[in-house]
C-alpha cells in the first residue's frame, strides 16, 4: 500500500470515530429548557396528555414543548395540574441544575385558591357569596403570595445560576358574559374575577422583577378570545370538568407561545404544522422522562373546578331562603 492510500485509509478510519462522537457532542449541547409550575403551562385544557403515569395532564400541545420543539431544546416538563407554590419547590426544583438554560413558569393560581373561587362564582347569586371568595383571595395575592413567591424565585436561581428565566402570568377569563346554561357568572363577577388575574400578574411581575426574572404577561393576547367570545382560546364549562377555564390548544399556540418564546428564547416561535407536529412527536420520550418523577407527582392534589349543582338540600335551603322557587329556576335555565 502506498503512501497514499495509507493516508486515505487512515483518513477514512478517523472520520469514522469522529463523526459519532460529533453527534454525540451535538445532541448533549442541546441547551436544557425546564419548565415549572401549574396546569397553565402543563397544559390542562388542551384534551390530550402524554402518558407518564401522573395526574398531572402535560401536553405536547402545551407551550413549553412547542417552544423546545421548535428551539431544539433538551426539554424537563416538569409542569403539573394542581401544582402550589409548595409543590413547586417540593416536586420540581430538583430538576434544576448549573447546566440549565432556561427556565419558564407559572404559578400562584393555586395558591389563592382560583378554582374553588370559580366553583363559588358559578352557583347563582342567591346561594353563593362570590364577592366574599374574591375578597380573600385578593387579600391572599396581596399580603401572602409574595412572600411565598419571592423565596420560590431565591430557590429556582439559587438551583439554575445562570439560566434564563421567564415568569408566566394568567390571562383574563371572561368577556363580561356567561353562554354558558349550568354556571351563572354575573357581569359584575366576571369584572371582579378579570381584576383579580390581573392583580396576581402584577403580584408575579413584581416578584420576577425582584428575582432579575422577565415576566410574560398573557394578557393582551387572548383579547378577544376568552370565555364566551366568538373566537375562544379558554375552556368555559366543559366535559371532562378539570378542562374547564383552562386554554385550548389555540389559547397555547397563539397564545402562550409567542407571549413567552420572545423573553425565553430571544425570538418569537410560530406553532407552525411543523413545530405542531415535532411537539407531538416528543410525547413518548417526555413521558419516559417524566415517569421518574412519577410518584413525587402523584403528591400534588389536582385543582379542579365542581359545577354547580341546583339539586343539593343545601342549594334547595338557599333557594326557601332567597324566595326562589328552584323548579322553576332550573327550567328556565335549561331553556
């Protein structure tokens, strides 16, 4: 063999060491996206969860696994139904390391207890106290969550130094009506309940500023497309129930996503068919990942919002005591 040829076989033998051990290099520089918090960026609402074993309905259609998707970002879904702020630090910071990029999420819905304020606004007015279950939960998003928040945020920096983090905020529900035949949401309520997600955002942007986090603030975009509205990207009374008041796919496609991608990422992600269709294809390899986590998940309580029910002693008590006749009130309702 020539001088030549030794050269190329050699040539040949390096290329092929090298090359697995480039792809190798590659696929572990994907920068490591972990995304935290409650069913808002899990994915509740969306109809279709990957299979980890959990109660905790993470979706690929949920904004966190479009961003990844479309980003090449080494994804930790770490997001789960029912999360508290509690949970958060209890079930989801381990996933935190010195290594993570990024790092998104939303939390403290939970904590001032939105779901059963839900459930006591829904009842009509005559059995239930609506303003006094918004009053406490104000009161609680005013003098008791930042604390709560603050500290959070201390763990999530102290845990990821050097990643970039973004805190993810609620949008505003409803649209001053309720199509709705079995809840009962009064104009005025659904004012009050739009201000009080408007407050726990600016609760959580001040908290973010604190921490040197961004903050992304959901709200402009589902102008238009909330509860009731002709084009709606939010969940009002629905079947499986724990979809209720919780964004759609197009509420985290057009919604969410390019709400958080630009302060996560640096640029706005489209959920093209593309990105869709790579998010879902991610499914059984996050809910392989997840399963690890399975039975800290299993801890966290799913928050769930509970219809009315007009049928109960205690609701038929309220309607002798109102002077309403519930018969009749049910059957003006179904009409």
């Amino acid at each position: 063999m020539n001088r030549t040829s030794r050269i190329a076989v050699l040539g040949a033998a390096l290329a092929g060491l090298v090359t697995p051990l480039l792809a190798q290099a590659t696929h572990a520089a994907a920068p490591s996206y972990v995304a935290l918090g409650d069913s808002y960026s899990s994915g509740t609402g969306t109809r279709s969860y990957i299979a980890d074993g959990t109660s905790c309905q993470r979706s690929t259609a949920a904004y966190p696994s479009l961003i990844a998707a479309a980003r090449g970002y080494a994804l930790n879904f770490r997001a789960c139904s029912g999360a508290t702020v509690a949970d958060v630090t209890n079930t989801q910071l381990s996933a935190l390391t010195s290594a993570t990029s990024y790092v998104s999420i939303s939390v403290g819905g939970n904590d001032a207890g939105f779901a059963d304020v839900l459930t006591e606004c829904a009842q009509p007015g005559w059995m239930s106290n609506c303003d006094g279950a918004i009053n406490t939960a104000q009161s609680f998003i005013n003098t008791t969550l930042p604390s709560r928040l603050s500290t959070l945020y201390s763990g999530i920096r102290s845990r990821a130094p050097y990643a970039k983090v973004v805190v993810v905020g609620y949008p505003r529900i409803f649209n001053g009506e309720d199509c709705n035949a079995f809840t009962w949401f009064s104009p005025a309520e659904e004012s009050r309940l739009n201000q009080t997600a408007d407050l726990l955002n600016s609760r959580l942007a001040t908290a973010a500023s604190a921490a040197g986090f961004s903050f992304a603030n959901p709200t402009s975009r589902f102008v238009g497309h909330a509860v009731c509205d002709s084009d709606e990207w939010i969940n009002g009374l629905s079947n499986p129930i724990s979809e209720s008041y919780h964004p759609k796919t197009t509420g985290h496609a057009n919604g969410y996503t390019p709400t958080v991608s630009p302060l996560l990422t640096g640029a706005a992600v489209a959920a093209t068919s593309q990105v869709v269709a790579a998010s879902a294809a991610s499914g059984d390899d996050q809910a392989a990942l997840q399963q690890q986590y399975a039975d800290a998940d299993r801890a966290i309580a799913p928050e769930v919002f509970v219809a009315p029910d007009l049928t109960t002693p205690a609701a038929r008590r309220a309607a002798r005591k109102a002077g309403v006749d519930i018969e009749r009130f049910m059957e003006k309702s179904r009409s």
